[in-house]
C-alpha cells in the first residue's frame, strides 16, 4: 500500500472522527447543529438520539482505516488492504448516498449538503483506487 493510499485512507478517517466530533462532542453548540446540520435549537431534543448514533457510527467506521495503516506497518499487508478497501468503499458510497439526498433536499435546501457528500466521497474513493493498485 503506497505512502499516498495510506494518507487517502488517514483523511477518510479524519473526516469521519471529526463528523463524531460534531454529532456527539459538539452538538449542542450552535455553530455545530445551526452552522454545520441546520437543526434548530428547538429540534435538538427529537434529533439527539440520531447524531448521537451516527456520531459513534462515523466514529467505528473510522478506526478500520486507521487500523489498516498500522496493520500494514506491523506487516499485515491482506488484512491492510482489506480494511482499507472495505472501509473506505463504504465510506465513499455513503457519500454517495449523501449526495443523492441533497439532490432530494430531503433534510436541508438542495445544494447544502454536496461539501459534506464530497469530504465523505472523495477522499474515501481515491484510498479504495490507490489501495486496489498496490
């Protein structure tokens, strides 16, 4: 697994630690709920149990990158490659799937969402295509 796939794969999960980070450490705060998810104050109670769940969600699927890195380092290529590639395609389909509901404005006004869809997606993929070279 090259040095680039393995930064690729530490991003992805970067970015899914600081989604944890939002939805979980930081969610009562305006800047997070209002600035970033566009959930008003008075929503937070109902859409708690949701961020709180995702939250750890983002925050699980974040440790099979992070331990993929560190298996290749101890020498474990195919378990590696494996937890990279799976992860971080799971990752990328997500975003996929992010995006398809900000096309839907199915929570906020189409086009709020494609930042989040792309730092999910993008990142993610190219650890996949770079990983799957070798």
């Amino acid at each position: 697994m090259s040095v680039l796939a393995q930064i690729f794969a530490l991003i992805t999960a970067f970015v899914h630690v600081l989604a944890f980070t939002w939805e979980v450490v930081l969610w009562q705060r305006p800047g997070v709920h209002q600035g970033i998810f566009q959930v008003s104050t008075a929503d937070l109670p109902p859409v708690r149990l949701w961020s709180f769940n995702v939250g750890f969600y983002n925050l699980f699927l974040a440790a099979g990158p992070i331990v993929g890195v560190v298996a290749w380092h101890l020498d474990y290529a195919t378990v590696a490659r494996t937890l990279v590639i799976y992860c971080c395609s799971f990752m990328a389909l997500a975003g996929v799937m992010l995006f398809v509901s900000d096309r839907l404005a199915m929570s906020r006004p189409k086009g709020a969402g494609v930042g989040g869809a792309a730092a999910q997606c993008l990142p993610a993929l190219v650890a996949v295509v770079l990983t799957s070279m070798g």
